[in-house]
C-alpha cells in the first residue's frame, strides 16, 4: 500500500512538472509574438468567458458544454460501430492464417489512408455531412482495434488450445472460456489507439462538416477573425478530454489481464 501511495504521488508530481513547463514555454511563447498568442493567464480570463452558461443551446448560440457533447456523440457512434467491426474480425483474422493473408493486404492499403480523403466518400454514400464524418471516425478507428485484436487471438499458447480440444469445448466455450480472456489487454489495447484516433479525427471532421462540435468551433474562430484565446480554450478542452478518454481505456486494460 505504501509503495503503491509512493508511486502514485511521483505520478502527481511528474504531471505537476509537465504542466508547469508547458505553461512556462507557453508564457515565453505569449511575450516573443507580443500578446498575439495570448498568455496562460489571459487564456484562463477566455475560459471563465467561454464557460459562462456552457450548455446553452438556442438557435443563434451554442455554448461549449453543447458543443463538446456534440462531438463526443459523433465519436461514440463512429468508434462504437468501428469496435463492433473490428473485434469480431480480428478474432477471425487471428484465427485463420488463410483469411489473416488475405486479408492483410486490404488493412494494410486501406489504414495509411488520411482520414480527410474519407470525408467525401462519406458525403457521396450518406449526402449528410454530420453522418460523413461518423463514418470518417468509423473507418480511421478501425484499424488499431482490428490489427491489436488479431494479433492477440494468433498469440493464444497453443496448450490453451489443447485443453480446450481436451475438454471437448465448443466453438462458443472456447470463444468465452480462452480466445476473449487471453486476448483481452490485446483488445483494450486496440481501443485505446483507437478512441484516440477517433477523438483526433473529430476535429478535421467537423472542419469540413460544419455543425455545433469543438472542430468547427475552432475552425470559425480561426478563420471568421474570431478570439485566439478562445481557439486556445477549445484546444486545451479537446487534450484534456483525450487524456481522459485515454486514462479511462488504460484502466480497463490494467483491469482485464490475462494471468497466463
């Protein structure tokens, strides 16, 4: 317990650190560009601003809460049907070294692409730019899922395999019983990589999409002469919220390891 206390408060202070020397480098940044960018402390002057009534939701204005849970929506949808896609194919791809081959090629033209150049394809299928960019996040949060998954299921020892010959399971026991729990922290893996993915490629989605979300906030800010400080807000609101979405999966794969 106590080096466990130990541990967590090095993590603390290690944290503690990186947020002082960014918010120092950002400072010198402020006063070389004269104010253009504006400094830590002006920024938290923008944020108080911005968080006034942040789940306004009339017509004219959407206040940031709304728009933070508009992309988080169109995130959880776009990484939720990737996921659903990607874990039961990977079983089959690191099941079968047949279909892995044949298949390999396809993930292996198909991942690299920019998600930005899935945006039209999207808009051409659906004619709805919202529905364009859910499919954009489902196509780019695919792949780190789908190879993790893969490569966990085609790690299984081959003696796990052997006792469940032994014992006579069928195809779902030894699904249950030995596939899911030893490629697990594989799994959790893959949809670590991939809700980040998903959480990056809202931005650029809502960019050319438009809407209510925080990457079209930015890019309204950016572009229509509006507030730097508040681009500024709007970055920092999307890091912490990625981080967080990080330390979230990261504890689910703590959580589920496979004792071999």
């Amino acid at each position: 317990m106590k080096a466990k206390a130990i541990k967590i408060g090095w993590s603390v202070l290690y944290f503690v650190a990186g947020m002082l020397l960014l918010l120092g480098m950002w400072d010198m940044v402020s006063k070389i560009t004269k104010g253009e960018i504006p400094s830590p402390l002006a920024t938290w002057d923008t944020f108080k601003e911005v968080m006034t009534n942040p789940f306004q939701n009339d017509p004219d204005y959407k206040g940031i809460g709304t728009k933070l849970i508009s992309s988080l929506a169109r995130v959880g949808i776009g990484f939720g049907l990737g996921s659903l896609i990607a874990i039961p194919l990977g079983f089959v791809l690191g099941s079968n070294r047949i279909i892995m081959n044949i298949f390999n090629p396809i993930v292996q033209i198909l991942r690299p692409v920019s998600p930005l150049a899935w945006f039209p394809l999207g808009l051409a299928i659906f004619q709805d730019s919202p529905k364009a960019s859910i499919f954009m996040i489902f196509i780019c949060s695919l792949w780190p899922t789908l190879i993790n998954t893969s490569f966990g299921v085609s790690q299984i020892p081959q003696d796990h395999k052997n006792v469940g010959k032994a014992f006579g399971f069928s195809l779902w026991k030894y699904i249950t019983k030995i596939m899911i729990p030893y490629s697990l922290p594989h799994i959790f893996t893959g949809l670590r990589l991939s809700i980040g993915v998903a959480w990056m490629v809202i931005v650029a989605g809502e960019m050319l999409s438009g809407g209510i979300g925080l990457g079209y906030f930015v890019w309204e800010e950016g572009f229509n002469g509006g507030s730097i400080g508040k681009i500024l807000v709007a970055i920092l609101i999307i890091g912490t919220v990625g981080l967080l979405l990080d330390k979230f999966f990261t504890g689910l794969q703590k959580r589920f390891t496979y004792a071999v």
